[in-house]
C-alpha cells in the first residue's frame, strides 16, 4: 500500500459521501494504491452507517468504530495501528479539510521532509475558535523550538517510520509534529487550504486550550526527563534545602548563647524547607531507580542500513 488517508470522525454522516468522493477525485490520475480509514470515534449518528455502505461499493474505504468517544488522539493512534501505506496522511472529516492537498503534501515527503504539517493560514472558523489557537501555537513555538504556525490542523502527512515515536493519548494529538520533531526528524509545514464547515457545528471551543497546556507540559517534561528525573525532583529538592538549612546556623547561635530555642515561623519554615528537600531528592532517586529497568536496550531513533 502507498498511502493510507486516515479519518477522524465524530457524527460526520452528512460530510463523509462527499469527502470520499472528493478524495476519488484528488487521486483519480495517481497510480498508486491508496486506502482510506474512517475511525468512527462513538457517533451517535450514522456515521458508520456510511461509511459500511461506502465501503460495499468501495473496498479502499474501510472503517473503525469505537462504542464511545474516546477522543481524537485515540482514534488516530487507532488509524495509524490499522494504516498499511508507506505514506500517511491525516484529514478532518467534516470537509475543511481539502482533499486536492494530498497529492501536493505527499509531493513534499518525496522531497525529503518526513513529517508537512498543515497551516490554515486563511481560517474559516469563529472567533472562539482560531484566538485560542493562536495563543496555544505562539505557546508551543517558544517551548519547543519548532517554528510551525498551525500545530493542530488535522491535515498533515507522515513517512511511516515516524508513526512508532507518535505518543498518542489524551489530547497530544496536538503536539504530534513537536513529538516528530524531538525525535529527530524533519518537520515542515505547507499552507493548505482550509474550508468553512459545510454540515453541523464546530466540536471544539475556548476549553480544549487549557487542555492543550497541561498536554504541553506532559510534553516537555518527558521531553527533557523522561530519561533523568534526578535532575528535575532532585534540583527542585536540593534548592529546599538550602533554602531551609540557611537560617539553622543562626538559630544555632542563639540556642548556644541564651539556651533557649524559641519556635518562629521562620524556625518552622526553615524545618519546613529540609523535609521538603529530602521528600524531593527521594522522590528523584526512586524515579531514577524505576527508570532504570526500563533502560536495557533503549536508544534513540536511528536508522539502519
């Protein structure tokens, strides 16, 4: 299989028809072989309806249906297990997405890139939509490095050795080109075209941004710590400690010459600052001792010949 379109879809009856007959249409001169995978993420319409009716007139389709919504993220990781092409492309399936991009997209990864992720320079979305969207893109451009400006659109194109390093749970289907990108490889983006939403309503809001922070530093924690969290728990714990054991040599002073050792805030903050950093620097080694059984034979991605 050359290429395997993946299709998140949650209550899209009313688009999917004409998303697969727009991808027919992009791919209609093109000689490879192609699949779509719809993963049904616990429609309450007749999503899957659909897409079981396109696939008796059309073997390419295929689908997935979980039995709740589980989430984005989990249905891509559920795409991306069942995909078989070499090349990977995602798409929202509400039909903003343009399906005439494949081809340009799958063109770049031809090039070298091995990750083009989608940039909706022109939005057509409401004003609860695209300003959390930049404040969540500026966010991620400082902490990652990577100089992207639309993180979160749906359609992006991968080379299929970049899928295993994609962590996919909870809500980091944001983060994936951050994730590509750490790992050591070659992300770009290109401007796609992105169009108003034809049937239904947008599922997403102001919320999903906050979200988007607490994944971001899920992210860069494992990011940078993962592999040595002695250095994070273990400087948190040695500056509580210095901190703390500060004023014990005064309050030490005073105890040798008046002979009595009076209890102030100041004593019990600074008691307070040692225990903190001992808790820190055992809580750094008991994470050092659990990662180190999970060491044996890691590395990082590499590639072989």
């Amino acid at each position: 299989m050359n290429l395997s379109i993946v299709v998140p879809a949650w209550n899209e009856a009313q688009s999917l028809p004409e998303l697969f007959s727009q991808i027919r249409a992009a791919l209609a001169d093109w000689n490879g072989t192609w699949e779509v995978i719809v993963v049904d993420d616990g429609s309450r319409d007749d999503t899957f309806a659909v897409v079981r009716e396109s696939h008796a007139k059309d073997s390419r389709i295929r689908g997935v249906r979980f039995r709740h919504n589980a989430g984005k993220a989990a249905a891509l990781a559920t795409g991306f297990a069942a995909a078989q092409g070499d090349y990977v492309i995602t798409m929202d399936g509400d039909l903003q997405d343009d399906p005439a991009e494949i081809r340009p997209l799958m063109d770049m990864l031809d090039g070298g890139w091995d990750m083009v992720s989608g940039w909706k320079q022109v939005r057509n979305d409401p004003v609860d939509k695209t300003l959390p969207s930049r404040f969540f893109n500026g966010l991620v451009r400082s902490v990652s490095g990577l100089k992207l400006h639309d993180f979160n659109c749906g359609l992006k194109a991968y080379r299929r050795e970049v899928l295993p390093s994609l962590r996919l749970y909870g809500q980091m289907h944001r983060l994936l080109p951050v994730m590509a990108h750490w790992d050591g490889f070659r992300v770009t983006e290109k401007v796609v075209n992105h169009r108003a939403r034809q049937f239904g309503v947008s599922k997403y809001g102001w919320s999903r941004g906050f979200h988007g922070l607490f994944d971001l530093l899920t992210l860069w924690f494992l990011h940078r710590y993962l592999r040595r969290p002695l250095h994070l728990f273990g400087s948190i714990g040695l500056v509580a400690f210095v901190v703390g054991a500060l004023p014990i040599p005064w309050f030490a002073m005073q105890w040798i010459l008046t002979g009595a050792l009076r209890v102030r805030p100041l004593l019990l903050l600074s008691v307070g600052g040692i225990i903190l950093g001992v808790q820190f620097l055992s809580l750094g080694l008991l994470a050092e001792l659990i990662q180190s059984r999970e060491r044996t034979g890691e590395g990082p991605v590499a590639e072989r010949v």
